[in-house]
C-alpha cells in the first residue's frame, strides 16, 4: 500500500473507534435493540473503504454538523444521539417558527455569520442536512 492508501487506512480505522463509541453510548441510554438499529458498518476490503452509515444519519460526520445538533439538543432538550441529518425541523423535531427564530440567532452566534433572511425564509422545512449545508456556505 502507498503512503495515501495507509493514510484513508488510519482514517477510517479512527471513524469506526468513534462510530463504536457512540454506539456503546446509545447502548448505555437507550439499550441495545433500539441502538442496534443506529449503528451500521459496512467495510469493503475488495475497494479499501469503509462506509459508515447510520440508519437515520446521512449528515456529513463534519464540525460543523456537530456543533448543529449540540444547539439543537440544548435549546430544545433533544437527545444529541437522536438527531440525525434526515430529520425534519418541523415534522421530526417538531419546531416552530419561535424555536426556528431562536436556531438562527444561535446559529449567527455560534458560526459568526448573519442570516440572509430569503436564503433562511424556509428554515423550517429543512432538514438537519439542509441546516449543515447553509450554514457552510454562510462560513465561507
């Protein structure tokens, strides 16, 4: 194996030690059966890859997607572990437009950046993934 291909090795060795730990948390918190259902590994030794995947989270494993769920779970008592990328503002997690105003400020805080306010207009028809993404784009 090549330098680049032992590096994409380490890697993914790192985000499944990770992806374990939160599982053996939602174990802790939820009990197995319902944890089980979150966690899925798929490892494809044939193309040196590793896909993690969880059965609700599609989000980017990004800072930025963890910082995200962490306001979330704070303003509005979510359990961190609970919130995917696929939630629904409104449906899923069930925010109103009160809570949507409040995501934003915490989002301008958090993030530095303000929000324009026809980009953000349909915030709380979003999913968490949408939430992640425009908020990239605002950072950069």
């Amino acid at each position: 194996m090549n330098k680049e291909q032992i590096d994409a090795v380490t890697y993914l060795k790192k985000q499944i030690r990770e992806e374990i730990e939160r599982y053996k948390i939602a174990v802790k918190i939820h009990g197995h059966e319902k944890a089980s259902k979150t966690l899925h590994i798929q490892i494809n030794l044939d193309e040196g890859q590793a896909i993690l995947d969880s059965e609700k989270a599609h989000a980017p494993k990004s800072d930025t997607f963890d910082k995200v769920v962490e306001i979330l779970s704070v303003l509005h008592g979510f359990d961190r572990y609970e919130i995917s990328g696929s939630d629904h503002l409104k449906n899923d997690l069930g925010l109103d437009s009160l809570d949507v105003v409040e995501l934003e400020m915490e989002l301008e805080k958090e993030f530095n950046f303000l929000v324009d306010d026809q980009v953000w207009s349909d915030i709380q028809d979003w999913c968490v993934d949408e939430v992640v993404v425009n908020v990239e784009k605002n950072m950069k």
